[in-house]
C-alpha cells in the first residue's frame, strides 16, 4: 500500500508560490522558466516534480495560494447585507482593503497574473473569475433594489459594464502605464460619473 505524499514544508512552499508569482509576473508566464523559478527559490526539481506536474500546475496553484492571501486582507461586502445606507460606504471600504493589499508587492502580483495573456488556462483563474462576476452581480442587483444604481438601465446591461469597467481599470493598473496611478482616486471618478456613486 503507497504511503500518502506529505505536504511541503509551509516555509518552502510559501517561498516556492511567492517566488513563482513574482518571476510570471515580471517576465510573463513564456518568458519565466521552470528552471529559474526553481533555482531561486532553492527549490529542488526532484521535489517539483513529486509535487507539481508541470509549470502549468505551478501557475494555477501560485495564483491560487495568492488570491488565498488576497482573501485574508479584503472581505468584499454580502450584498444580501447591504442596506441604501451601507452600499456605498462598503463598496468604498473594500476598494480601500483593495488598495491597502495593492501595496503589498507579493499580492500585487495577483492582478498581473489574473490578466496575464500568455498564461495557460486553469482552474483557480475561471473559478475566481466566476466567483468574481457573481458577486458584482448580486450586488448590481442589490443596489438597484435598494434604489442606489439607475433602474433605466436594464439589470443585465448594468452588470456587464460594472463588470467591464472593474476588469479594465484592473488592467489598466495592472500593466506599465498604470504603475504608480492612485487606484483609489480612478475608481472613486469611475463610481461617481458612471455609476452614480456620492
């Protein structure tokens, strides 16, 4: 009978996930070898590959372990929660917490990789992206209940832009051109001019 595979050490594992987001991040997933993610995280082949399938495996597995990081700093609202009083203030609450784990260099590494274009399809970056999209509308829904989003927009239309505006503005901040923007003060202009926000 096979004895079960022991987990890696939480330190090595930490810095194997830390150094994969970091080297995919700033050379692009094609860009980055196996090799170099290995080495510099002192990391042995032999044990990749006891672990890990392929570099396809450690993305999936490196952006997960990130947004798993991501979730222990920003707790996005439950829209069933939130009143006309409370939609506001906890949607600007959470892209405060948004911002707050931006300047964190590990987890602002999740937006890269989240957009990344050569990345190869997996599983942690469609369940998040579903996820994602199911919070923003149920909580588009939720505020047009509550009467703070315009209801002369129909309900599917207004999800797709919000949706649309967050993953392009995310994009944006994401990539060179936005590299030092205020996140903060984009979004706030974003919310008020075309949503409505105070």
């Amino acid at each position: 009978m096979a004895r079960p595979r022991k987990p890696i050490a939480p330190e090595r594992r930490r810095r194997l996930m830390r150094t994969a987001r970091k080297g995919f991040a700033q050379r692009g997933y094609t860009g980055t070898s196996l090799s170099e993610i290995l080495s510099e995280a002192e990391f042995p082949r032999s044990s990749f590959y006891y672990f890990f399938t392929d570099k396809a495996t450690l993305f999936d597995s490196a952006f997960a372990d990130g947004l798993a990081l991501l979730a222990d700093q920003v707790t996005p609202p439950t829209p069933e929660t939130l009143t006309a009083e409370s939609f506001w203030p906890s949607i600007l609450t959470l892209l405060d917490e948004v911002a707050a784990a931006g300047n964190d260099e590990d987890l602002a590494t999740i937006p890269t990789l989240f957009h990344m274009q050569d990345a190869p399809p997996c599983t942690s970056r469609t369940d998040f992206e579903r996820t994602a999209r199911g919070w923003c509308a149920q909580t588009v829904r939720t505020g047009r209940e509550l009467g703070v989003l315009d209801q002369e927009i129909p309900e599917d239309l207004h999800v797709d832009l919000v949706w649309s505006v967050a993953v392009t503005l995310d994009r944006w901040l994401a990539s060179p051109s936005g590299e030092g923007a205020d996140a903060r003060q984009l979004t706030s202009i974003l919310l008020t001019r075309l949503f409505g926000a105070p």
